[in-house]
C-alpha cells in the first residue's frame, strides 16, 4: 500500500513540483510526473532534477530556469548573460552568440519585470486624444489610427494606454515616467504641450503636422500633395473651372490641401480666381452655405472640391435644392473616407488616405525613439490615393 501527495511551492523565482512516494514493498519505483509532461502553457522555464535518497522514496523536482544556470551553461558571469539580455553593445558578439545558445537550450525567459526594472522601463505607451463626447464624430478618423498603433506595438512587448488629452495629464506622465513614450493625435497638440515635451526630451510621436515650427517628432500624410492629386483628376475629367471649399485659412490640413489644389491647376495652365475659393467653417450647414451661393448665379463651375465630408455633404444638400444633378450639371470631389461616406448618393469621389498605415508608422517611429531619444523625426509617410465614384466623371 502506498500514498502519494503533492506538493506545490513557490520559493522565490522558482516554482518546484515534489512528488514523494512512500513505497512499502522494498522495490525501487520509476515515478512518472504528470506535471512533467508540457509546461509550455505556463510560460515557464523548468529543469528537471531527480535525488534518490533511499530505496523506496523517490523525489522528483522541477525549478524554474534561472540566470545563474544560462551562466554557468555559457561558462559566463550573471551580470554578463545580464547584458546581453538588455542589448549591451560592450559585449563581445562571441558571448552574446554563446549566451544565446544557452538561453536557447535551456529555454529560458527572462523575467520581464525584472528586465524592464533593469532598463527603467515601463513597457507602456500613452495614447492621448480627445476622449470628449461626440470626439470620434469630429475626428472619425482617431480609432483607425490607434489600431494601427496598436498592431505595430502588438509585436513587442509594449502595452497601449488610452489617455484623454489635457496639459496637466502629459505634465504628469513626463515628470512621472510612467510611461516611456507618448503618442499624440494632431489635433490634441499646442505651443504649450509641445515645449513640455521638447523641453524634457521626452519620446514622443505626433500623429499629423502640429500646424506650428517646432522640434516635434511627428509624421503626417503630404497634404498639398492630395490637393495636386485632386487638380490631376479635375483636369483628366476634363474639368477647367473648379472651386475649392475648405475650412478656416489658419487650418493647417484645410489650407495645405487649398494650396496643393491651386498649384495643380496652374501646372496645367489654370489659374483659379479668388472667387472660387471660400473659405470659413467646416460643417455641413457651412458647405450648404457656401454651394448655395456659388448656385445662385449663371456662372456655375464645372466642379467643386471640399476639403472634408461634412462640408460635401452640404453641399450635395445645395445641388439637390437647386434641382441640379451630380456629376451632370456639376462634379464633386472630397476627401478622406468617412465612416458616412458610403451613403452619401451619389457615391463620392475622394482622395483618401490610408490613416491605418499612418497609426503603424507611428507606432514605428515611437519604437525609433526608444531607442534613440534624440532622434528627430518629421516625416511624410502615407501617400494619397484617387478612390473613384460616381461624382466625377470624364466629360
């Protein structure tokens, strides 16, 4: 007769499995361990150890893989296999093939706490925008952004936290180090948040041009060049006499993609009259507005660009009030798709941007900056492209 029992302790960093067998017969015994089988889904590094202590009681005991036995494995000290864990350049690249061949072979893993304690690191990233009510309608475009943030960062061993944007929340995580990197929406960014970032050379990304000189990191889509690439197909439509309608003169995004437009045009031999440009709000009453007056006259365009869906959606409004049809008596171009973009009839041409590709190279360069700080990176990264509707059309 015999009574086996179990015993799991924790003693430490090492997790060790006993298992006693008291055999009355007076015969060795091979004990088999069902704990033994496959610790994989554990994600813990085990070495098996067997001590026979007298005939009929075997003690079978498994402990976590530790520093000191890649150590002694590579015939290395600890703080050596230490180094080569956090990427130390000072070791020879013969030690750090060997310390890696005896992490491999014992299948160890380092502790990541103690590796980000090690490098005074959180492994977290702050993702700051504005978390405000009715946000994601204002800025449809904040969520594809964030995951593609967070695809990127999903490679590593970083987190992503969401954080509402305000002054005193990025005062409190730069002079707390409690994150190692912030990523900041565009719109979210002023003069003030900017020199507290810039003063205290923290990693940082923003997500679109600031609108402001600065020695802000940031990356951005080239937008006087989607303005160049709506003239190109205003003129391959064989559209001449086109309008503008975009926001405030002071917006950055509105203006860069106003001056992109003009400049097209006048590559081709085009010039556009003051007149055809209006400027102020963007809503959509604000795009009504601006259709109706340009409708009220005898000198229609052949076209009319808007700067965002809102102002498109107002003025498709002013086309249909005024018993016009769209793209036969005017064509209409915008930009950006929108979540609403799809229903909006007639389906609208748009130079678009791929702001999900935008979130991963942002992701991207935050990682660039963790590992070298004073890197200084303002880059346009994502190209525009023509998405084709039925709202413009050869003539």
């Amino acid at each position: 007769m015999f009574l086996p029992y179990f015993l799991l302790t924790l003693l430490g960093n090492r997790y060790t499995i006993v298992m006693n067998l008291y055999i009355f017969l007076g015969k060795d015994v091979s004990v088999k361990n069902p704990y033994m089988e496959d610790f994989s889904h554990a994600n813990l590094c085990l070495r098996p150890k067997v001590c026979r202590y007298r005939k009929g009681m075997v003690i079978k005991t498994i402990m976590a893989v530790t520093i000191t036995d890649v150590a002694n494995e590579a015939g290395v000290s600890k703080s050596t296999v230490s180094k080569v864990i956090n990427h130390w350049t000072t070791i020879s690249p013969e030690t750090v093939a060997r310390v890696n061949a005896a992490i491999e072979k014992l299948h160890y893993t380092p502790n990541s706490r103690a590796v980000s304690f090690a490098r005074q690191t959180t492994k977290n990233i702050v993702y700051l925008t504005d978390l405000t009510k009715d946000a994601a309608y204002q800025n449809p475009h904040m969520f594809d952004i964030m995951c593609g943030v967070y695809r990127e960062l999903a490679r590593t061993d970083y987190s992503l936290t969401l954080v509402d944007i305000s002054t005193d929340n990025i005062e409190n995580i730069v002079r707390s180090h409690s994150a190692d990197g912030l990523i900041i929406h565009g719109s979210a960014i002023n003069p003030e948040i900017a020199a507290l970032i810039v003063d205290a050379n923290f990693p940082h990304i923003i997500i679109g041009h600031p609108g402001f000189d600065s020695r802000l990191c940031w990356v951005d889509t080239n937008h006087a060049l989607a303005g160049e690439y709506a003239a190109r197909h205003m003129i391959a439509c064989g559209y001449t006499d086109v309008c503008f309608i975009g926001g405030r003169k002071t917006g950055y995004i509105s203006s860069q993609r106003q001056k992109g437009f003009v400049a097209g045009m006048l590559g081709y031999g085009y010039r556009i009259p003051q007149r055809r440009v209006l400027t102020g709000n963007t809503s959509r009453a604000d795009g009504c507005e601006a259709a109706r007056s340009l409708l009220a006259g005898d000198d229609l365009p052949q076209a009319i660009i808007c700067e965002n869906n809102t102002l498109a959606l107002g003025v498709v409004k002013a086309v249909q009030e005024h018993s016009l049809r769209i793209p036969e008596d005017i064509a209409l171009l915008t930009f950006d798709v929108y979540p609403y973009s799809s229903i909006i009839d007639p389906r609208l041409t748009i130079v678009d941007i791929n702001v999900y590709d935008m979130g991963v190279q942002a992701g991207a360069m935050i990682l660039r900056k963790l590992e070298n700080p004073n890197l200084l990176i303002q880059s346009y990264t994502t190209l525009p492209v023509i998405l084709q509707g039925e709202s413009t059309r050869p003539l």
